[in-house]
C-alpha cells in the first residue's frame, strides 16, 4: 500500500487465538519502506469501531478525519491529536482503535522499517489506514508500506481458512464412503454391474478431487501465496468432477447398461455437451479462486453464467430422458426398474430445487457487495455460497445414489438381461405351483386342473429364485385314465416341464408326466380329432389284457 493509492486502507478478517485450537497469537505488523518520508498519520481499528473516528466540519460538511490547523481552528480536536487521526478521547482504551504518527524523516536511518505492532485480541474484521498529515508548511509525505495478517493458523487469508476444514473433511468423508462401497462390491463381486463400476471410479474420482482441494489450501497456509500448479489442478478436477457426474447421470437416466446395451450416436451428443460443461467448469473453478467478491464486480456472473447454461441443458435433457426411460418400463411392467428410477427422478427435482434456492440466495448475497459493510458482515460466510453449498447438495445427492445403487444380494434386478412383464403376477403363480408341487409329493396326487408353470426372468427378489423369463403354460391333468388331450394346433409333439423345476420333480411326478406325454405324442401322431368315448377305451384295455 502506497500513499498513491486512491483509498490507502486495507481491511481483512482476523481469527483470534481463542478461536483456532493451538493457535498462536494473532498480530498485524505494518512496515514502511525505507524510501518513505513526510509526516504520516497511522490508524488500526476493527470494523464495528468505524464511526468512532473522525468528526464533521462546521464549515463543509464533511468527515475531517485528521486533525491539522483547520480542524484545530474549529475545535474539532485539541492539539495533544496535531497530525494523528481524531478519536473519541473517553473511552479509547476500551475501544479496538490504535492511532500513531510519526515522521518518516526521523526514521530514514533506522534500520527497522517496521512502525507498528497490533495483537488482535478479539475475532473481527481489522482495517489499516495510513494518511499524509499534510500539515501546514509541511512537504506533501510519501510512504511505501507492507501489511502483514499474522493469523493464528498460519497464512491462509481468514476468509478462505474455513476451506482448509471444509475440503479435509470432505475428503475423509468420500474415503468412508469408498470403503462402504468397496467391501459391499468384493461381497457381491459376481453380480456387480457395469453402472456401479462407473460408481466405483466416481468415488476414487471424488476421494483424489477432495485431497487435492485440501493440498492446494493447506500449501497456501503454509507458504502465503497459492501455488499455481495446485490451482491449475484444481480446477481441472472441480469441472471433471462436475462433468463426469452429468454425464453418467444422463446416460444412465437414457436406460444405458440397464435397459439399453447401447446409445448410438447420442453418446457423443453427450460427449460433446460433458466437454462443454468442462471448459466452463475450468473458468468458473479459477474465478472463485482468483477473484476477490469486492473487485470483481459483474465478472462473478460472468464467470458464472456459461456455467449455468450448460448445466440447465443437461438438467432438461436428463428429466427428458427419465420420464422416456420410466415410461418405456412401465409399458414392459418392469416395476423393480421403474422403482429405482422414480426413485432418482425425485431426487434430481429436489436437487434442481435446491440449485434455484442457492442461485437466488448467492444473487440476493452479492447484490449488496457494493454497500460499505458488506464485506465485513460476510467474510466468515461468503464461502458457503461459492463453495460450502454446491459440494454440499454435490454430496448429498451422490451419497443418495450411492446408497440406492449399491451392490447387494439382488444386483441383478437392475440387470440388462431382465424381460420378464409381470413379476408379481409371476411371484403368485409360483407360490401357488410350490404349495401344488408340496402337496402332491406328499400324497401322489395330479396338479390342480389349469396349473400355471412358468419361469422368472433376471428380476431377483430372493437369493434362492434364479429366474429367466416369464413363461405361462396351460397343462391339464388327467383325472380320467380313459381320456386324451385334443392334440393343440401349432402341432406340438411333446410338452417338457420348466428346467426351473425339473430338479424339484419327485419320481412319482416324472412318471405322470412321462404318461401324459405318451398320450399326448400318439395322439399327435395320429392326428385324432375325437376323443376316445368310455365304450372304446374300456375295449381297448379288455383286449390289452389279453
């Protein structure tokens, strides 16, 4: 800071000793160049104390914040204050507001250039200001000064020290999550599918994303100034991130993997948009890193905006394509698939919700940023709207998924293969053959007339049931030895039983069937159309036992 600077003040946010466990003393040190000169007024005070200093002029009106002859002349001040700030005399020593002025031409063969040493005792937003007294007779003063913000943690600027928690916790957070998932994945390793090996690179994606964020912040902390390669990766992440997550969350709410083997040539329509998506993630991850929210003015919604677009256009084609996607299942009655993805269509709503709520609040929060005490009033919070909130609701939403998709004893109800129609009416029908089959083991007797046999597709709902399809086949059983099935018209020679009961078979079982097959291949290869009457069949056993 210079004297030729329009406003030579500079404010930051402060943390107390008190507030950071094993912290040190906070301090601010301001230095002055060796090339300085003149009578300089200097001033310390935190931002609540503001309109303790200065008083207003009789004569213009205005704030006369040092006290030379006129404001002697007007009895602004008393002359014990000639050439320093006015400040309330009573009541000073309570207050957080430090004055000194001194004369840069007494100090020139000094060897140590630093003026002024102020503990911080309390939590608050200090300011510094140094002003040329500009006394009577006096030459104009200049001064080149540093201001150092000793924070009880190290370097990190105040305001982005809560970045320091927020990312190292995170990315505990994201390693526990990948730990749950991978003792869950080698548990049911055989029935993983391709979208959670897709989940299984998030995670590390995520992990690695995290620690890095973590790294780059606590180098900072460490040395003062940001590391541009750490910054460069970063941002490459953070947009990676962001891009990944669209884009599997598209291609999934298109059926891929679940109920389409393949896209075609909407895939790289997705491609296309996901590197949109990244270079705008680029910019917008280095705005917030490299603009201040005081300077930056409208570049903030620059910054933001393409980043916006980009997002609403995945946001509208992913709801397309889920209300596609369920649509399409319900019609194939598929409704363990249908479940799941209600299941992420009302997430994605309450995730859209929530992006408008934060859009809004971080409009209404940087509207203000122009007024005087808005930095002030912001700086322990701001970074929740640029950071905290979106990795938040990222967070919430993915852990979401995570623990809807993970892999389980019933991975394969969300299996490709699946084509079944109806798997609760195939449920019941099974249950009804297990309590016939049950029955008829026991006392020999036939399946009830018109028994349904089928099989179940890839829809598991137990670990025992192993299913294909769903199949519906009509058997009827002969009740009357002296009767014969009409012969069916696709000319049918032989009716097996289900291979996802043959095992179950008792002998007994296998040899009635066996006898309504015979029955069934001679009448076939017979070609009858008439059923033997009670008269001819009681013949033919007569002369059979002849």
């Amino acid at each position: 800071m210079t004297s030729d600077d329009y406003f030579s003040t500079t404010c930051s946010g402060v943390w107390d000793k008190g507030s950071i466990p094993g912290g040190e003393e906070a301090f601010i040190k301001v230095t002055m160049g060796t090339e300085s000169q003149g009578k300089t007024a200097l001033l310390i005070y935190e931002w609540q104390d503001f309109n303790k200093i200065g008083t207003i002029s009789n004569m213009t009106g205005e704030v006369q914040y040092i006290c030379n002859e006129n404001a002697l002349s007007e009895h602004l001040c008393d002359k014990s204050q000639y050439g320093n700030f006015i400040v309330p005399q009573d009541g000073q020593e309570e207050s957080s507001i430090f004055t000194h002025a001194f004369d840069l031409k007494k100090s020139e063969e000094t060897k140590d250039p630093e003026i002024a040493l102020y503990k911080v005792e309390n939590t608050g937003y200090y300011c510094v200001a140094i002003l040329p007294a500009n006394l009577e007779n006096d030459t104009t003063a200049y001064f080149d000064s540093w201001i150092e913000w000793r924070e009880p943690y190290g370097n990190l600027p105040a305001s982005d020290y809560p970045k320091l928690l927020f990312y190292g916790v995170f990315a505990l957070i994201y390693l526990c999550v990948g730990l749950f998932w991978g003792v869950q994945t080698f548990r049911y390793w055989q029935d993983v599918l391709p979208v959670q090996h897709f989940l299984s690179g998030a995670i590390f994606f995520l992990t690695v994303e995290m620690a890095v964020n973590w790294g780059f912040w606590e180098a900072y902390n460490q040395t003062g100034s940001p590391s541009y390669g750490l910054l460069a990766l970063v941002a490459l992440l953070n947009a990676g991130r962001n891009s990944m997550s669209f884009f599997m969350l598209l291609v999934v709410c298109m059926g891929y993997s679940v109920v389409k083997p393949s896209l075609g040539s909407t895939m790289k329509k997705c491609v296309i948009l996901a590197l949109t998506h990244f270079f705008f993630g680029v910019v917008y991850s280095l705005g917030v890193m490299l603009l201040s929210p005081e300077t930056a003015g409208f570049l903030v919604l620059l910054v933001i905006f393409p980043l916006a677009l980009t997002m609403s256009a995945f946001y509208v084609w992913i709801f397309s394509s889920l209300t596609a996607t369920i649509h399409t299942l319900e019609m194939r009655k598929q409704h363990e698939k249908v479940k799941m993805y209600k299941r992420l269509h009302r997430l994605l709503i309450f995730s859209v919700i929530m992006v408008v709520v934060i859009f809004i609040l971080n409009m209404f929060t940087f509207s203000g940023r122009n007024e005087v005490d808005w930095a002030a009033n912001s700086w322990k919070w701001r970074w929740i709207m640029l950071d905290g909130l979106l990795n938040a609701l990222y967070f919430t939403v993915f852990f979401t998924i995570i623990i809807l998709w993970r892999p389980t004893r019933n991975n394969q109800r969300y299996g490709l293969q699946q084509i079944s129609q109806d798997e609760e009416e195939a449920m019941d029908l099974e249950n009804q053959l297990r309590h016939t089959d049950g029955h008829r083991s026991g006392d020999g007797n036939h399946l009830n007339d018109e028994t349904a046999i089928f099989e179940v597709g890839d829809d598991d709902l137990s670990d025992d049931d192993h299913h294909d399809k769903v199949r519906l086949m009509t058997v009827s059983s002969n009740k009357k030895k002296n009767s014969a099935e009409q012969p069916r018209e696709n000319g049918s020679s032989s009716m097996a039983p289900p291979p996802a009961y043959s095992e179950r078979r008792t002998t007994a079982n296998t040899r009635d069937n066996n006898e309504s097959n015979a029955l069934l291949n001679d009448s076939d290869d017979e070609n009858e159309d008439d059923l033997l009457d009670d008269d001819e069949h009681a013949q033919l056993t007569k002369n059979a036992r002849k």
